[in-house]
C-alpha cells in the first residue's frame, strides 16, 4: 500500500511537473506572437504622430536664395516630433548662398550631388526625397535633370519656387535666362510618374515657349505655390508641367514654417 501511493505520488508530480512546462510554453508561445503582431504593426500600419513605416527616404532640405539650413529647423522637427528618426532628415548650407549669378544654380547642383552621395552611403538606402524652397528648387530640379539624380532621387517637393524666372529678377531668376531655357526645355520634370504636355508649351513667365517631352521614370514631383508670393510673380512661374501642384495663399519667406505647408509636404513624402 506504502508503495502504490509512493507510485501515485511520483505520478502526480510527474503531471503536475508536465503541465507547469507546457503553461510557460504556452506563455512563451504567446508572447512571441504578441512580439510579432506589434513588429508588423510598426511596420505595416502608420497613424499621425507614431513612427512612419520603414520604407521612407532620407529627406534632404535645401534652402533657397541668401538662406541657410537653419530655415529648416522648424520643419524637421515637426517630422521628428511626428515619428520620424531625426538621423535620416538632413539640411545643410550652400558654400556660397548669397549668388545667384550665371552658373550658381549649377554650382549648388554640385553640391547637392554630394550631399545625396555621402547620405545614401550613411544610411544605406537606395534613394533620397528632396524637399526644397525658392531658388532651392531650381537647384535640386538641375541635379535631378542633369547630375544624375533621375535615378537617385524618389520624391521631389518645392515650396515657392520660380521655375520659369520671376518678373523683377536677377542673374539666372530672369525668365529667359540660360538657365530657365536649360531647365524647362524638353522635360520640366523629367523621369516623373505623371505625363507632361507634349508638343508645345508656353512659357507663363517669359517669351516664347518650350519644346515638350516626357522622360517616365519613378520620381514624384510636387510643387506648392502662393498666389500672394509678392517674390514670385507671376504666381504661374510656380507651376511645373508634370508635377502635382498645389496652391497655398501665404507669404514666401512663411512657407518652411507653415503648419499647413508641412502637412501637404508631409503627405508628399509618404
């Protein structure tokens, strides 16, 4: 009797032994389910104010005419402050932003070229998404168009940029400048998702017009203009023939620290 109850004993330790392993496998089992469900939530799901998703660019911001990389402050970090990782929001400054005489725009192409250059090779992402203002747009369109940037650059965003000169211009803001002529001939936004006009355009800030083309590629163009920008006037020079354009009724100098801007370049790059 002794030893049947001893067997029983060793028995109902044996299940009681079994039962607790199987309940930490089991808590086990599902907490690596919950771990997996929330690490495909990051990625997946996206609401405002949480981290973006993985797959977001670096994001260069290039100042305009006389201006600094401190003009972008605000807006990276309202991005931060959104969910996006500080390390992948870059601005710097043009080694001489005060020209805008022939050959400046090319110039600050140059350095944007190395700028994107040394970002892809930090962060190791394959493209980049420029967000520009004022004559910044003019200068990243030129690295996009002709250094090579077609094919390095995913989402391009200008805010009150004088894409076809500007009446009571200087240096190259002149419509019908060479480098208006070399910018908006052919292709104004070449390697872009959406189709151009083909054939003819006139030109809304100067004489004449252009010769169109389209060149298809992957890159989306947006462009947000003013039509109380007293620096960009007409208000059409804003406007990019194959770009999605979008008005906002502010000054010029507000546009890199308007709540409304940052959202619909927010939007632009998402």
């Amino acid at each position: 009797m002794h030893v049947h109850m001893k067997r029983n004993q060793n028995l109902g330790d044996l299940t009681f032994r079994g039962a607790h392993a199987l309940s930490r496998v089991v808590v086990v089992i599902v907490v690596v389910v919950i771990a997996v469900a929330a690490v495909l939530a990051y990625i997946v799901f996206k609401k405002d104010g949480e981290e973006p998703t993985a797959e977001l660019n670096p994001v260069l911001f290039v100042h305009g005419w006389t201006k600094t990389a401190e003009d972008w402050h605000w807006m990276i970090n309202k991005f931060v402050s959104d969910g996006w990782p500080r390390e992948m929001l870059y601005a710097h400054t043009f080694s001489d932003p005060m020209n805008c005489s022939s050959g400046a725009n090319a110039k600050n192409a140059g350095e944007i070229a190395a700028w994107v250059d040394q970002i892809l090779a930090e962060t190791g992402a394959e493209k980049v998404d420029l967000v520009s203002h004022s004559m910044g747009g003019l200068s990243t369109r030129y690295y996009i168009k002709f250094l090579g940037g077609i094919d390095k650059v995913e989402d391009y965003v200008c805010l009150a940029s004088p894409q076809h000169g500007r009446t009571g211009g200087t240096g190259e803001l002149i419509p019908d400048s060479v480098l208006m002529e070399n910018l908006n001939d052919g292709d104004e936004t070449p390697g872009g998702v959406l189709p151009d006009t083909e054939d003819w355009r006139d030109d809304p800030a100067g004489e004449g017009g252009y010769n169109c083309a389209h060149i298809p590629g992957n890159i989306t163009w947006t462009a947000i203009r003013s039509n109380i920008d007293i620096l960009v006037k007409p208000p059409e020079t804003a406007i990019l023939d194959g770009a999605e354009n979008l008005e906002h009724s502010i000054g010029h100098s507000a546009f890199p620290t308007d709540e409304q801007v940052y959202e619909l370049v927010k939007a632009a790059l998402e």
